[in-house]
C-alpha cells in the first residue's frame, strides 16, 4: 500500500517529435532486433475521447505508464520504430454518431495493418467496417458477448484483444462501498445504456444479488447525456442514506470531471471501475491495475500473426484505490480494515 497526493497532469519529458528524431537516429541499430525495412506498417488506433482531453494527451505522452507511451516503447524493444518502419495515426471518434462514422472510415481508408480500439463501442463500430483489417481492443468487457470473439481462447476472425473486468466485478463494487457507508440503505448505479455492457446488465445481476443478500435497494439511474449528470446523482443526496457505483462506461469516462463535481456537490459517495475517476478527485475506484500488454500482440500481426489465433487475455491484477481527503469532506470515516487492503491511499 502506498500513500501519495493525487498525481498532478502529466507533461511528457520529451516532445513527440523530439522523440521520433530520437527513435529514428538509432533506427540502424535498432533494425538489428528484428524490425523490418521492406515497407512502412500502420499502426492506426481510434478513441472517444476528444484528442485534447487530458487523458488522450498523457496517453499520448511517451511516459511508459501511459497507453501509447508503453506501446511505441513496447514496440520498439521488439525492432519497431515508429517514423522508420512504421507510423502510427490516430482518430477521435468523440461528436456522436456522424464523428464516429468519419473516423472509422478514415482509419479504414489507410489500409493499416492493425486497428486498437480502447471501447466496446469503437470495437463495434470498426468490425462493422471491416472483417480482414486485424483489431486489437485494449479494455473491451464481455467480448464474447457482444459476439467480437467465438471464444476468450480461439476468437477466430479479425479480432484479439484485452478485457478489463468481469460480471461479478458489479457485486464487489457494491461490497466496497457498503464497508465506506456502512449506514447506507439503497445504492445508486450509474450508466448510460448504449455504452455499457449489455446495457447494463452485465454487472446488475451480480450487484442485485449481493444488494438483497446486504438488505440494500439498487436504484437505476441511466442517463444517455452530459445533461442528465446533475438530475441523475442529485437524487441520491436526501434520505434514505444512499451510495452510487458508477459502471465501466466509456460515456462516463469521457464526463468523468463532471460525474465527480456532482457527486461532490451532492455529497454522494460513488465508487468508480477506473482510477481515471480518481485523478478527477473521485472517493475511491476498484478496477485493474493499468497494464499496457497490446505491443506484444502489435507485433506479432505486424509479423503476419492472425488477430483471431490470438487468445483473448484478462486483467492479471486489480487495485483499490481510496482518497482519504475526499471521504472526511463526505464526512467518512473508512475503515482501517478498508485502508489496509488498499493499493494506493490518496490525500
């Protein structure tokens, strides 16, 4: 367990094109490991998040804790350079539906060799696009569900990646906060439909089980816009005791600030599935630890692997984080049973 202050906003060591002249003075020596000179690869990647938001800039950083960082380091160990033997390209999908079907087909127009994805909605939107192009989804949930895999072992077709949670990740959310509010009585779940898994579902029946086996009432509260944020945990500020879990979502990744504003004007206590929430100033996440294993499957497409014998690979760790300054302005007092199986304590 350690104990730090809130990460302050990451500002990258090194310009991005300070670090591709960097990578590409060494690319001679670099092309002993293995990297391939014949032709130029594209590596093309879609997220929802605006480009200018902050998380897309630290993911953007070359920081090997961020996404992109620790792919272009992970590609490079494995002899590929990034502006000698292949480039990467990136698109927003953020703007509703018409941004989304514009980037998806300028990623396809590229004919790049393999497609990232970092949501359930993006890896829809670019398999309906496309069945030869490989795709590699970084945080999708239920895969098989949602029918992008045959199976977590054999996938088949064009697509691999890694899930980020569970169904019964909705029961522990639920146990987590319930040991916070331990006078709680009903507990508040956050999502927006169209962009959770199976609307939802996913993760209800687990917490619905463990809410009738703690004596809680679960109460709904699905929103589909930024507008909705205030209505939807405002009601949760007045008697009885209340609590909320917010669910892996990517609509509430992108309005995380504004979930965790309202949450905090409210006073409601909300446990969230990312620690991105906390860097917002959130009360306390439980997710998987952040681990950026997609270079390896990268490379092995890039060198004629098939996305689909490529077996869908789950979270190895997950880690709870609390913000101890948070809970006593909710007028909280965790635990110390709480505290000492946290991974990362906040003031």
């Amino acid at each position: 367990m350690s104990v730090r202050p809130a990460p302050a906003r990451v500002v990258p060591a090194v310009a991005r094109r300070d670090f591709i002249r960097l990578a590409g003075a060494t690319a001679a020596g670099l092309l002993t490991l293995g990297a391939t000179p014949d032709r130029m690869r594209i590596v093309a990647s879609i997220t929802v998040l605006p480009l200018d938001d902050e998380l897309t800039r630290r993911n953007m950083s070359e920081s090997s804790t961020s996404r992109l960082g620790a792919l272009i380091a992970g590609l490079r160990q494995r002899g590929w350079v990034e502006g000698v033997n292949y480039r990467f390209e990136v698109r927003s999908s953020f703007g509703g539906p018409d941004k989304m079907k514009i980037a998806v087909q300028e990623l396809i127009d590229l004919k790049p060799d393999v497609i990232l994805t970092g949501s359930t909605v993006e890896t829809a939107a670019i398999m309906a696009a496309t069945t030869t192009i490989p795709i590699v989804f970084a945080t999708s949930n239920d895969p098989v569900g949602n029918r992008f895999v045959e199976s977590l072992a054999h996938p088949g077709g064009n697509v691999t990646g890694f899930t980020s949670s569970t169904p019964e990740m909705g029961g522990k959310w639920l146990q987590l906060i319930k040991e916070a509010v331990p006078d709680m009585q009903r507990v508040g779940v956050l999502f927006n439909p169209a962009s959770t898994p199976r609307a939802g579902r996913y993760y209800l029946e687990s917490l619905e089980q463990e809410a009738a086996a703690s004596g809680i009432a679960v109460d709904l509260a699905p929103i589909s816009a930024p507008a909705e944020i205030d209505g939807a945990i405002g009601r949760f500020r007045d008697p009885p005791k209340a609590a909320m879990i917010s669910l892996v979502d990517s609509f509430l990744v992108v309005n995380r600030k504004a979930v965790v504003e309202t949450a905090a004007r409210y006073r409601v206590p909300m446990i969230y599935p990312f620690h991105y929430f906390m860097d917002s100033g959130g009360l306390m996440s439980y997710g998987p630890t952040l681990e950026v294993r997609s270079a390896d499957y990268v490379d092995l497409i890039l060198r004629g692997t098939k996305a689909g014998d490529l077996p869908v690979q789950s979270p190895r760790k997950y880690e709870l984080l609390i913000n101890r300054t948070v809970a006593s302005a909710l007028g909280l007092k965790i635990p110390y049973t709480l505290l000492a199986r946290a991974d990362e304590i906040r003031e």
